[in-house]
C-alpha cells in the first residue's frame, strides 16, 4: 500500500499490526474474498474472520482517534 502521509485514513491503516493490516488491504484495496486470503496466509478462515473483524474495530478506535469519524 503507498501511504501518503496527507492521507489520515492510510495512516490509521499503517498503525494496524501487520496481519490485521494485510487482511484489510488484501480485501479492500486488492478485492481478494477473506477465503483466498485465508489460503494465502495459510490460515482457516474461522481465523481470517476473526482477524478481520479485530482489525476493523481498531481502524474505527484509531479514526475516531483522529477524528476522522
């Protein structure tokens, strides 16, 4: 992912710990379905959901945070 430093959405992404960060970039930025991404990251999608759904409740803490919503 390119961050640009002017991009505060990018940034709370960049604060995220990397396998959070490179689910929601796999699937949002990528498109991948959270069952390829699971199998690329050789983990069960049971897994990957609950990765997932870590990691969007922190990107809101941390755009809330920055007052981005």
């Amino acid at each position: 992912m390119d961050y640009d430093e002017d991009n505060v959405l990018a940034g709370c992404i960049m604060k995220l710990p990397p396998r959070q960060r490179h689910i929601i970039i796999l699937k949002y930025q990528h498109g991948y379905e959270l069952k390829e991404i699971a199998k690329m990251l050789g983990i069960t999608y049971t897994n990957a959901l609950a990765i997932e759904q870590r990691a969007k409740k922190k990107l809101k803490a941390l755009c809330e945070e920055a007052e981005l919503i």
